[in-house]
C-alpha cells in the first residue's frame, strides 16, 4: 500500500520516525511529506533512509512530474503525525501553501491526523471547532492523550504513540477480504470510541468521589472492536485493567474531561459510552487537604449536577451509532428492563446495553449479564466473561451499522 506520511512542525515530530519505520517494515511504500517547520525538528536525510523515498516540502520541486498532487492522487491513506495547530487549521480551511496542503487536498485516500500541543492550545475553541470540522468531513482523528508534554508540564495534547497511530491508520484501510489475524472484520474501515472505567470528582487534592467501575467492560469493548478492524480511540477513565494494545488511549479523571474528550472524538462511526460517569461534581473544590479542624463533626458537600454526556452526544451527533451504558441494582428481570427502556427513550441513545450490579455483581473481571435495547425493546442477550459478552455487543453494533448504511438511516 502506498501511505503517505506527512508531518508538521511540532516536538513530536521526531516521533514520526518510529511510524515510518513501522509502516516500511511492514512492506507499506511510504512518501514522507514533512511541513517546513517539520524539517527544523527532523532531519531530511533521516526520513529520506527510513521511508526509502525521496522527501521535499517543496511545492516547485520536480515541477515535470507534478509533485503536487501526484503524491497526493496516488495515495491509498494519509496519515498526519504529529498534526499541529497550524496544519489543523489549514486543513480544516483547505489552505493549499506547501506541499502537505496540495498532496492532502489532491487526494481522496482516508486522512488520519495524530494531533500534538500544549493543553492550553488543544483546548482553544479554535483548534476544537477545526477538529470537529476535519472529523465531520471524514477525518480521523487519533489522540491526543493525556500525559508529559515538551516542558515539565503534562495534560491532554500529547501525541498518542506512534504505533496506536499506525494501528488506527491501517485499521481504516484494513482488506475486508484478508483473513483476519484476530477475530472477524465486520468493523472494517470504521472509526469506534469507547469511555470506560470511572470518573473521579476531587474533594481537595488528596481525596475524591468515586465509583467502583474497573474499566474492564469498556476495555474488553475496545479490544472486541479493533479485533473486528475498527480504529479504536479508548476514554479510559482511571482504568484498573491495563489497555489493549493497537488502540489509541487518552486518559482522563474527571467527567468534564471525558465529555471533552469524547466531544473532541466525535463524530466517530460508533460513540460507546460504558464508563461510569459521576452524575455529580463537588462544589469549591479545595486547594489544600480539608483537615478534621476545618470540616468539623459532621461536614457538608455541595455538589452541583455535571451534564449528561450520553444524552449531548446522543443528542449532536446523529451521524453516528450512539451505544449507552446502563448499570443497575433492580433485582427484578422485568422491572430492570422496563428501566432501561425507559433510559432509552430520555437519553436518545440508538442502543442501551443493560447490566445488573451489586455488591457482588458486575465489578471487576467476573462474569457479567447484558440486555441490549432499541427503541423496539430487547434485542439481544449475553452472559459470561467480559471479554465474551464484549464480542456479542460489537456483534450487534456490526450488524446494526451494516442495517443502517443499507437503509441509508443514520446518515443525516
Ligand atoms: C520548540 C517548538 C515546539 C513546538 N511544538 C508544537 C506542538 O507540539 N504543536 C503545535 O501545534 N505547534 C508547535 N509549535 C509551533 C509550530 O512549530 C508553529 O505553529 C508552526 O507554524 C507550525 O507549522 P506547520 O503546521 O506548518 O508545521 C512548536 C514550536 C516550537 C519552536
């Protein structure tokens, strides 16, 4: 397969070596169109002997065999890595001033972008609305994580790793008629986001409102998921259980940064929203550690509701399969579902999957029991270990998203 790597003006862009090198390994012909900016950060001659292919920026080199958009025309994917904030905001505008903005406009090969800067600048509204644009427009979009930025700093804007990047990026082109190596290809070429494990909602610095939610539901998705082919962004909210490799991870605590980080992913092809998110926050939240002499003998918490993250991604984004999470104590089979159901119907969601907890249910790695719901009731059931139950409810999703593309539903 012929890829294109392009890269931009970023620290990370040393980092853009390691997913050449991947990708020629792994047979691919890969062309590396860095940015100007892209060359004072890694040499030339490092990417010409890594991809094994002439690079340039250059929009006036080799005029004869019309560079421009040749590279660009014949190009099976497109992968940008790290995406600055400049290049984000070309892209999104079709600004065509070097060659990574010609060969990018002259191509119609999937485009992933791994974007990478400080969290300030991650979070502009700027750099948001031309994410959300590039993503509307079919754009995938790896990343960022959470985590050591350039400085002492960390936070959200690090640039996911080089070889979760190239797994997405292969996974979106991925042949429907190779033999998978690892379970079915029913999710070919589709872009899934998956939260998982609980948020935490800070008291004072050293304590927080939480829940017991492991992650491993949500983790077992993402790792059901990329198995299918999917590219697989995971939300992974204080996770107990490590995350399966070839995903893209981005870490977060608090349910404000995982609504934005699911806000930043979408529209993906499928949203999962299986993390356990508090449906309250704390009020005056303290800088320093809340002693016994200040709170007193029986202290009280405001807390202030946070908004429904299932219900606004239901709610905004109706391109895509919007799957909810739902756990709850009702002892009665009925009467869980009757719950459910209605949940459905105020959230928005096109699926619901149902689950009982406990105190000795549905927590951790032990076996657990699913309903999946529609608007037209139960549709399918699962009961054993994560891992298998997980395989089912992508099953279903597969199947729901191949109805709706032959129904042209969903497509608004
Ligand atoms: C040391 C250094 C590190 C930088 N890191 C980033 C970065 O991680 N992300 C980003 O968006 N811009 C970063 N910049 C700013 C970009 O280099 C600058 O916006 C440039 O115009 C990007 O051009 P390009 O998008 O054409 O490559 C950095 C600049 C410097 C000097």
């Amino acid at each position: 397969m012929r890829v294109v790597v392009g890269i931009s003006g970023g620290i990370a862009a040393y980092k853009a070596a390691l997913a050449i090198r991947e990708l020629v390994l792994a047979g691919h012909d890969v062309h590396v169109v860095p940015t100007a900016s892209a060359l004072r950060f890694i040499g030339r001659p490092t990417l010409e002997a890594l991809s094994r292919n002439p690079v340039t920026d250059e929009v006036f080199d080799d005029v004869a065999s019309v560079r421009h958009v040749a590279l660009g025309q014949r190009a099976d994917l497109i992968v940008v890595l790290p995406a600055t904030a400049n290049t984000i905001a070309k892209l999104a505008h079709g600004l065509a001033d070097d060659l990574l903005g010609t060969t990018i406009l002259a191509s119609r090969a999937p485009l992933v972008l791994a974007p990478a800067m400080h969290t300030e600048m991650w979070e502009q509204a700027a750099v948001q609305a031309n994410v959300r644009l590039l993503a509307e427009r079919g754009a995938t979009i790896v990343g960022p994580v959470a985590g050591q930025l350039t400085g002492a700093d960390s936070g959200l804007g690090r640039m996911a790793e080089p070889a979760d990047v190239v797994a997405a990026a292969l996974a979106l082109v991925a042949d429907p008629a190779a033999p998978g190596a690892a379970g079915t290809d029913a999710l070919a070429g589709r872009s899934v986001v998956i939260s998982a494990g609980g948020t935490r909602e800070p008291i004072d610095p050293v304590r927080f409102l939480g829940n017991r939610s492991s992650g491993a539901m949500g983790v077992a998705l993402a790792e059901a998921a990329r198995d299918a082919g999917a590219a697989v962004t995971l939300v992974g909210a204080n996770l107990h259980v490590p995350a399966p490799d070839g995903v893209a991870l981005v870490e977060v605590e608090t349910t404000a940064q995982l609504a934005e980080a699911m806000e930043a992913h979408a529209p993906a092809d499928v949203l999962v929203m299986a993390a356990a998110v508090a449906d309250y926050r704390v009020d005056g939240v303290s800088d320093g550690k809340r002693s016994k002499e200040e709170w007193g003998e029986a202290p009280t918490l405001t807390l202030t509701q946070n908004p429904d993250i299932l219900a606004g991604l239901a709610q905004r984004a109706r391109q895509n399969l919007v799957v909810g999470f739902a756990a709850e104590t009702e002892a009665d089979d009925t009467a869980l579902i009757h719950r459910g159901r209605a949940k459905l119907a105020r959230k928005g969601a096109d699926l619901l999957v149902v689950n009982r907890v406990g105190h000795d249910e549905g927590f951790g790695s032990v076996a657990t029991r699913v309903s999946v719901l529609d608007a037209s009731g139960v549709i399918a059931e699962a009961h054993g270990a994560k891992a298998s139950v997980a395989r089912e409810i992508i099953e279903v999703i597969a199947t729901r998203i191949a109805r709706d593309q032959r129904t042209g539903e969903g497509e608004a």
